[in-house]
C-alpha cells in the first residue's frame, strides 16, 4: 500500500477552526488542540474558555508582547481579546461541568468506534499522568472533537474497536479530526466524513476497522 497524503498540525488546526460555529464557547485542550486558537476566523465571534479561569482568550502573542499572566491551561502564553474576563478556578469548572461549552477539542491516546475517549494514562512515556480537567470537558461540553494523529509512532491506529488505555470519557465523542482523514462517531462506528488523499480501503487498512464512506459527493 502507499503512503496516504496527509496535512500538517497547522493544517489540521485549520480544519477544525472552519467547523466551529460561530457564537460558540469553546475550550481547547493541552498540546496540538491550542493551535486552533491561531486559525479562528477574526471576522466570527467565537469565545474561547480555559480550564485555568479565563473567558475570552485570544491566539499565542507576537515575539515581545507575551504577558506572562496570561497563560491557557497548558501553561503556553496567550493573549485576552477586548472584554475578556478573569475567575476562580472553580468558577471555570463549573461552567465545564454544568454543560456552558458548545465545543471542546482535546487530544486522544485512543478513540473506539463508541466514542469513548482515553487521552491520559500513568504509563506512557510523556503522557499527562492524571485525567484532569480533560474529563469534565469531555463529559460538558456540547460537542467534543478530538484533533490527532491517525497513527501512533510505531504505527497502531489511535481509532479501536475499544479502549485499552484508561477513559476519560464514555461515548463522548462527536467527531475525530486526524492528519489522514476527518470521521464522524455514528451508532454504525466510524464515517469518513473527509479524507485528506487516503482512499476508504486505505483508511480501513490503517485503521483495522469496517469504515463508513460518508464523504460529499
């Protein structure tokens, strides 16, 4: 089989950003989901919440102009858009956990075709070692997207059957965006709702798993 084409991180971020609508509340998780922040449509008000207390936070600052009060959850320096508010941490959960946030995006170890989400672990190398607040997101927000890869570094898909890392959310999952391709979570597993080059056989192949072809045509 070859190589499927795939898209870059900033790339990926972009198609993410272009499905978020506008007027949403929005909350992007640590690691690749926060380049979503770069990519949102300046023309659109889309309000972005972190988990750390902030409403209204903008994309990463310019060389020179980092404030370094202003940080998103993963402890990456950002910016506050004008009318931009500032609150207890408490106050930031509660919002997660009483079903405020239209959108999250977060990153995953392990999606199942359930839509149960696994993206921490005590084991992996790396890996977050607690579930945090990925798991009131996971469970408040309105819509959950996952932005990955496809495959992991020694090339397993991140898309199961089930889990085997442990969950931070159960059936949680609305749509998983991946350098190869976009799928939706459906009560028929996994649709492909956009594929970046790689064909639906190719898809199946990489992922182990009967896809749905769901593309526009």
């Amino acid at each position: 089989m070859t190589t499927p084409t795939t898209v870059t991180r900033q790339q990926l971020a972009a198609r993410v950003a272009a499905d978020i609508p506008e007027g949403s509340y929005v909350n992007l998780g640590i690691g690749a989901p926060t380049l979503v922040a770069n990519y949102l449509p300046a023309d659109q008000e889309i309000i972005l919440h972190t988990e750390n207390g902030m409403l209204g936070m903008g994309p990463a600052p310019e060389p020179g102009r980092v404030d370094p009060d202003l940080i998103n959850a993963g402890k990456q320096a950002v910016t506050a858009l004008a009318g931009a508010s500032y609150f207890h941490h408490a106050d930031s959960f509660g919002m997660m956990r009483g079903g405020h946030l239209d959108v999250c995006v977060l990153g995953a170890f392990q999606v199942s075709q359930g839509g149960d989400l696994a993206n921490w672990s005590t084991g992996a190398p790396g890996a977050i070692p607690a579930v945090g607040g990925a798991m009131d997101l996971a469970i408040g927000a309105k819509s959950v997207y996952v932005m990955t890869d496809l495959l992991t570094k020694t090339g397993e898909s991140k898309l199961v059957a089930s889990c085997s890392y442990p969950l931070t959310g159960v059936a949680c999952v609305t749509r998983v965006y991946t350098d190869h391709a976009v799928f939706d979570v459906t009560d028929a597993g996994f649709a492909v709702r956009e594929s970046f080059g790689a064909t639906i056989d190719e898809l199946r192949q990489l992922t182990g798993l009967d896809l749905v072809d769901a593309r526009a045509r």
